[in-house]
C-alpha cells in the first residue's frame, strides 16, 4: 500500500550552501503521484532523470527551475517509506536546520504516516548478487530477509580513519541512529568551497568543521561514527531518487559520494548514466 503523511507541516530556515532564508511546505498527496517539489512554476519529481548536478549536494532541476541539497529531506523521507509527498519549496534549498536530518524526521514521526487504498509503488528486490563501480566508489546489492544498507567511509583523518556502519532501514532506527548524524566540511577547504558560492549558509550549528587533528564543534560528536552516518544518511536519501521501495535486499556502498550514488541509482534504474 503506498503511503503519504497524515497532516501538513513546514520547515524554515537558513540553507547550508547558498545562505538563504528558505520555507519548505509538506503536504498530504492521496493520488499516486510520487514525491514532488513545487518550485515557481515547475513540478519536480524526486527522480533519477530529473538529477540537475552532484556539486556538494543532490540537486533536482525541470530545465527551467532547481532546487538544490535535497538530499537530508530525501532520507526521512525514503526512511519512513512514503510514496507521495508536496512540497512546496520557497527559496532555492531546505533550511540546512541543524546539519541533519532530525528535525525534520522528528517532524514526519509527529505528522505520522497515512496509508492508502492504493498499490504500493514498485518493488526493488535482490535476486543474486550484483556489483557496481565508479571511480573509486564501490557498491553491491545481494538477497535478505530485510531492507540492509551497509556503508563504509574513509578518510586519513585522524577521528575517521576507516568507519562501517551497518542499518536495518525503519523509521524507529532511523531516528534514533542515523537522523542525528549531522554533516562535514574540511575547515582547509571551506573558504574554497565559500569562493564557489557553497557551504554559505554553514556554520557550526550546522556543520561539524574537521580541522587537521580534530573539530571545531566545541560540543564534539554526536557519535564517534557520525561521519559514516551521516554517508549513510545521504546514502538513504540518494536511493530516494529510484522511485523504487527496496525490500529483502542489503545494499552495500564503499567511498559514496553524491555523484557515485547517482550513477548506482540509474544503474538500479537500469540507466547507463
Ligand atoms: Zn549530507
């Protein structure tokens, strides 16, 4: 059965990488029409053929309007396994809230979740083992007896190193385990990113800061895995834009990024992109 929220409810704030003040509006959809952005005048489904560019972020364009970094709202949404959702966006991002993506699933936890009378969305499953490369981005799928993802995260840093983190995808888990991991920016390479016109909105209330030896956030991590959660997290999210619910079936991905994501989301499609 495909399933939507029970009551509308809106986020404001500030977005991580242009800086501005943005309003996200979700609303109920009863018709199977997947999950959609209202932007100006243009309707965007979250899906892989309307992927506007990986720079920094996951960004969604009809050709005629973009919306951008809409990856934190992409994985509560797949998390809670809705099927149809509006938004209507004003502004050009979701409000970077506190660099995760908790408030917003604490937001779909209290609207809760309406199921329909209606055949739920198509089904991916694992069958036999599959593997798939981009650059140096490595992921696999293979059979379960749930929905599995499973990622790993490297980097020399020293309170990273080498992290996995493994995750039974359900709302309850989500929030407690994956929402709270907040995202990441080298302290070296912010005022680069901040000269491309990104990460204007970031701050430490947002972001964690890495510098060489440790963090700029005084109040530390969340967990000591949160890097490798929050991949995850975007992980979750990326996965939103095959249009597909995933069961019985454990995905695995090694070095993701947005851009690899992408391509492992049209490859699921079954898309040379
Ligand atoms: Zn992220």
């Amino acid at each position: 059965m495909r399933r939507t929220i029970n009551k509308s409810f809106a986020i404001e704030g500030i977005g991580l990488h242009k800086g501005e003040r943005s309003l996200f509006v979700f609303n109920p959809q009863d018709k199977p029409l997947g999950i959609r952005f209202f932007v100006n005048d243009s309707v965007i489904e979250a899906s892989i053929s309307n992927l506007h560019s990986t720079i920094r972020g996951t960004n969604l364009s009809d050709g005629k309007n973009t919306v951008y970094t809409v990856e934190h709202l992409l994985s509560a949404i797949n998390a809670f396994s809705i099927d149809d959702l509006d938004m209507e966006v004003y502004g050009i991002e979701p409000p970077a809230m506190d660099g995760s993506s908790l408030p917003l699933a604490k937001k779909l936890y209290e609207s809760g979740v309406k199921i329909k009378n209606q055949n739920a969305k198509k089904i991916f499953s694992a069958i036999e083992k599959k593997e798939f490369t981009f650059k140096d981005s490595f992921y696999s799928f293979e059979p379960s007896d749930k929905f599995e993802l499973v990622c790993v995260f490297e980097n020399s840093h020293p309170m990273i190193g080498r992290q996995e983190f493994s995750f039974t995808v359900e709302p309850q888990l989500y929030l407690e385990q994956i929402a709270p991991a907040r995202t990441f920016g080298f302290e070296a390479e912010i005022s680069r990113l901040k000269e491309n016109g990104l990460a204007l909105g970031g701050t430490l209330d947002n972001a964690i800061v890495l510098t060489r030896e440790g963090i700029l956030n005084e109040g530390g991590l969340r967990y000591k895995d949160e890097f490798v959660r929050h991949k995850m997290l975007d992980f979750l999210g990326d996965l939103c834009l095959t249009g597909f619910n995933f069961e019985k079936i454990k995905i695995t991905g090694i070095r993701t990024s947005h851009q690899a994501n992408a391509a492992f989301a049209s490859f699921i499609c079954g898309r040379d992109k």
